[in-house]
C-alpha cells in the first residue's frame, strides 16, 4: 500500500486522525513534527526561535523526503508541508493525500491555549491563524487527493470516514 498522507491546519486533527486511521489500517503511523524534533534535538518552538522558519522548512522537506522512501505509512504532515510545490509532488508520486479540512472557529477553539505553534506567538493570535488558513486554503484544495470535513467529530469518526471512502467502499 502507498502512503496515507494527511494534510490541513494546525488543529485540523492530523496526528489524533492519523493514529486512529493507522490502527484501522493496521500499518505504521509517522508524524512528520516529532521526527523533526528526534533529527534536531530541538523542539519546534526552539527550531523557528533559534534557526528561524525557513530552516525548518529546509528540515520538513528532508523529514519528508526520508518517510516517503518507505510504504504502508499513515503520515501527519505539519501544517506548511504545502507551502513547497516539491513536497506536494513527492507526496502525490508515493501516496494518497487526505484534506483535513476545519473551520476557523474550531480551529481557534483547539489551538488557542496551545504553547507549541510558533507562527501563532503573535499580538494577534486568532488573526494570523484567520490570515495562515485564507492564504493557504487554495494550497490544501489544490494538494489534495480526497477531502474531509472535520468540524464537530472526533478524531476516532473521522479516521473511519477515511477508512470507509478511501478503502471499503471503493
Ligand atoms: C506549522 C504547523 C505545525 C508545525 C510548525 C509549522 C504550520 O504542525 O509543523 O509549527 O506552518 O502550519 P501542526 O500542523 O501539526 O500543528
């Protein structure tokens, strides 16, 4: 089986989504933010503080480039995988690529008290992400293989929506 790469916001649910739809699936889950922070020794607030955001970038790319080499993968991509038109490629050629997709309200709702999203350590908390999702939107549309809606369901239904459209009922 090809990879299962999902994509979307920071709070759309990747890495929960991913681990249940893993389990379904019966194949490894990866997440693309912890091996950063394995390959580094950094966490990602240090990685964007110390070394600022396009080497991280630099380092997303790589992750990427290591886990699309293997198969039978769920992976959680970090929000910006998008950004680069060469990891949407390298996704598309080794895999499926699954659209989380949330509505600002929710995403705020689950993001706000969090300490780990850098890009939000702003002024203005809820515009940047409001700003992030309006400037990315077309990027995730045009990524994607399939797209799923994730407001009000948990991680464990939308996992075996996924489960069901892309694997069952084809
Ligand atoms: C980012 C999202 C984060 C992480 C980094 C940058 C982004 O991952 O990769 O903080 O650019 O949206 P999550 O989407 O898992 O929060």
């Amino acid at each position: 089986m090809k990879n299962i790469y999902l994509i979307g916001m920071m709070g759309s649910g990747k890495t929960s989504t991913g681990h249940e739809l893993a389990k379904l699936l019966r194949i490894r889950f990866v997440d693309l933010d912890d091996l950063i922070v394995e390959e580094t020794h950094q966490s990602i607030n240090d990685i964007f503080k110390k070394e600022g955001e396009a080497y991280f970038r630099c380092i997303e790319s790589e992750v990427l480039n290591q886990v699309a080499s293997g198969s039978d993968q769920v992976v959680a991509t970090g929000g910006g995988i998008i950004l680069k038109t060469e990891n949407v490629e390298k996704m598309n050629h080794t895999g499926i690529i699954v659209y989380l997709k949330t509505s600002i309200e929710v995403l705020w709702e689950r993001v706000k008290t969090a300490t780990d999203r850098p890009l939000l350590k702003t002024k203005n908390p809820q515009k940047t992400l409001a700003d992030i999702l309006r400037d990315r939107a077309f990027l995730y549309e045009s990524a994607k293989t399939k797209i799923f809606l994730t407001d009000q369901k948990s991680p464990k239904e939308v996992a075996d929506e996924i489960y069901r459209t892309c694997f069952v009922d084809r």
